[in-house]
C-alpha cells in the first residue's frame, strides 16, 4: 500500500512538472514569437533631430512604476510608491502602418523610421499632473475636451506601453487628452504571478488617477484596458461603485475591455455587484487569442473573458461585444487585436454613439461603414475591410 502511495504520489508531481514545464513552453512559443530585443534601456532618450513628416503626440503617464537613472528609460518594471507622473512627447513617423509600431532597431531611433521621443520629463506630484491635464484640455474647442485613458497589460515593459498607446491615438485620431496609467510590470514571460501580484497592488493608484481625472476639466474620460490591464481597471472602478462613487461619475465615457485576462466567473460577479450600466461598456474578444489560452492553462482550466466568453451572455450584463475572431491578427498570438481597430475607430464610434437600442436585421455594408445605423446586434459588420460582429443585448 505504502509503494502504491508512493507511486502515485510521483506521478502526480512528475505530472504537476510535465504541467509547468509545458505551460512555460506554450507562454514562450506563443508570446514570445516573432519578438526581437525588447526596448528597455535608452529608447526613451529624446531625439534632437526632428522630421517635418512626423506626427508628435503629447503623453501624460501616471504610474506605480519606479523611477530608473539609466539614461533614456524613465521607469523600470519595480514597484514605487507613492504614484509618480510624467509628461512625454512621442513622434510616430511619416511611413506609419495601422496597427503597427515602428520599432527602433537601435536606441534612440530616427524619427524618419521609427517612433521615438522628443521631449520628456517627470511631473512633481499630483497638482503638476492635474495643472498639465487641465492647460492641454483648455487648448482644445469645448465639445473635444476628452481624456483618453489606456492600461497595459501582462509582460509589457514602460517604453512598450508608452509606444503602443501613442499608435493607438494616431490610428485612432483620437480627440482627446491621452493618459497612460502603467503599472509596475517586469516586461518578463517568467514573472507572470509578479506581474498579477503587481497589478492587484496597482488598483488604488490607478482609482486615484480616475478621480483625478473625473475631477479635472475634461469633459468626458474614455478608458480602453488591455489584457490583465482589464483586472487593475475592473477592480478600480469596483471600488468606487463600493465607495459610493463620485460626483463626477457622468463624465465616464466609453468603457473598453480589450483581451480581458480575467476569470470569467469573477467578471460574472463583479457585473452582478455592479448591475446593469447605465451606459453599454465594450468588449473586445478573440476566440483564438493564444496568450488568454495560456493564461487559462496557468490558471487551472479557468475561462477568461477575452477568450472563452459566451457573446450573448455578456450582452445581458450590459455590454456590447466586439468579436474579432475572424480578423486576421498582427501578431502570432493573436492577443493584440485591440489595436488594429483603432485604425477604424473614427467610423466605428459614430456606429457606436448611434445608440444600441433595438433590433435590425436588414442593414447593408454601406450604411452601417457610413455610421448612419440606430443600432446593431449579431450583425457581421465589415469596415474598412476589417470584420468583425457587434453583439448587444435589448437595451430599454
């Protein structure tokens, strides 16, 4: 009996090791495909040189990450306290593709090629911030004084985040106020539970940053989350629907869920917490997104949202559902998707303000790429030849 225990015993550790070793093996092959040097140290350095044809965006950054002294690398992937600030200006160059970031080969980059920085500074605390986000919002026409907020995800490194966020504001042309919350990631495959146990420890910070920014100028505040990015920003907003909110809250706008690495089961409760939002939030979903495959394997077999999601069931909690399962990704693991619809965003938000109210079966490429429709729902839609289906529960 003693052996048989023993036997069996092993063999279930021999099996938890074949488990590890293969799950490290898929994280790898998967994400890691197609990468090259990754741009940590000096690919922040601001280039004197300027090309006439680059486009330059300015960059506010709120983060828990720590300040790094090498030069040209702001912020590594270690934890700081308290919230830290900074204000970037990135240029992204003339020969631009959508959905791609033309990544330096060597540090710091030529602005004919690549995307690189002009200017970059930190920011002395929370009144600096605010007193920059409130002077880029007067420059612009009331009606636009937007801030657009984005949170990374899972294995990003600072200068990663920072770039990826810049293509989605050009792609994008978006209004508004851009606004990076960048939390302490190791940009490390290995480091998975690091970058978990990071993003739990991010969620006041990044729920400061909101209400500073519901309590700023800006007239209406988007937020787009990426990847585990989507379980600091779930949580975040949790904690001020728990709190009893703020006063402020109106000015949310559009809530987007891009890859979402989170226990679908959790989801399921923190929407049941939440109920059903006033205004529909969004969420971007691939059913061959390889990295949230990964993720549920580490996780046990666990369904995450961005993968595993039942379309229609996440309609009735009030969302509407942007799948992308049949789009072509840039990327082997088919995890950064999100980013291609920025390139479509401008005609996609005019679909989407239209309101989704009621059903329409009989809607034809032409007038839902014009932005004209009333509503949508389990509709294939093609715009810009990127297809995709908008899927929204009945709405009163």
């Amino acid at each position: 009996m003693r052996l048989s225990l023993q036997v069996r015993s092993r063999a279930g550790v021999a099996g938890l090791a074949r488990r590890a070793c293969l799950g490290a093996v898929l994280a790898i092959s998967v994400l890691a495909a197609g990468c090259g040097s990754r741009p940590e140290e000096g690919f922040l350095a601001p280039v004197a040189e300027v090309d006439s044809g680059s486009t330059p965006h300015t960059l506010l950054v709120a983060t828990t990450r720590k300040r790094d002294n090498r030069p040209g690398t702001l912020f590594n992937g270690e934890r700081s306290t308290p919230l830290d600030f900074a204000k970037i200006v990135v240029s992204v160059p003339q020969k631009h593709a959508d959905g791609e970031v033309e990544w330096a080969s060597t540090a710091p980059g030529n602005p004919k090629t690549d995307f690189v920085v002009r200017q970059a500074g930190y920011l002395d605390g929370e009144m600096a911030f605010v007193s920059v986000l409130n002077a880029q919002l007067a420059a612009k026409p009331k009606g636009q004084r937007k801030v657009f907020l984005f949170i990374h995800g899972y294995n990003t490194m600072f200068a990663e985040g920072l770039y990826r966020f810049t293509q989605l504001v050009h792609d994008a042309k978006a209004p508004g106020v851009p606004v990076l919350f960048t939390w302490a990631s190791r940009g490390q495959l290995t480091q998975y539970v690091y970058d978990t146990n990071s993003a739990t420890v991010a969620r006041d910070d990044l729920e400061r940053t909101i209400r500073l920014l519901f309590a700023s100028n800006a007239e209406q505040v988007n937020i787009l989350a990426h990847s585990m990015g989507n379980w600091v920003t779930v949580e975040a907003l949790r904690q001020i629907r728990i709190s009893g909110g703020v006063p402020q809250i109106s000015k949310l706008g559009q809530l987007i869920l891009a890859a979402p690495d989170i226990d679908l089961d959790v989801f399921k409760s923190q929407m049941r917490r939440f109920g059903k939002p006033a205004k529909p939030f969004f969420i971007v979903l691939s059913k061959d997104d390889k990295a949230l495959g990964v993720s549920n394997f580490l996780a046990g077999g666990q369904g995450r949202l961005g993968a595993d999601s039942n379309p229609e069931e996440l309609a009735a909690l009030g969302a509407v559902v942007i799948d992308m399962t049949e789009v072509k990704g840039l990327d082997s693991s088919n995890h950064g998707k999100f980013a291609q619809l920025a390139a479509v965003a401008p005609r996609l938000t005019a679909v989407l303000e239209g309101g989704v109210t009621t059903q329409r079966s009989s809607l034809g490429a032409d007038e839902i790429a014009s932005g004209s429709l009333e509503s949508i729902i389990k509709l294939p839609v093609t715009i810009i030849g990127t297809p995709f289906r908008l899927i929204a529960g009945a709405r009163r």
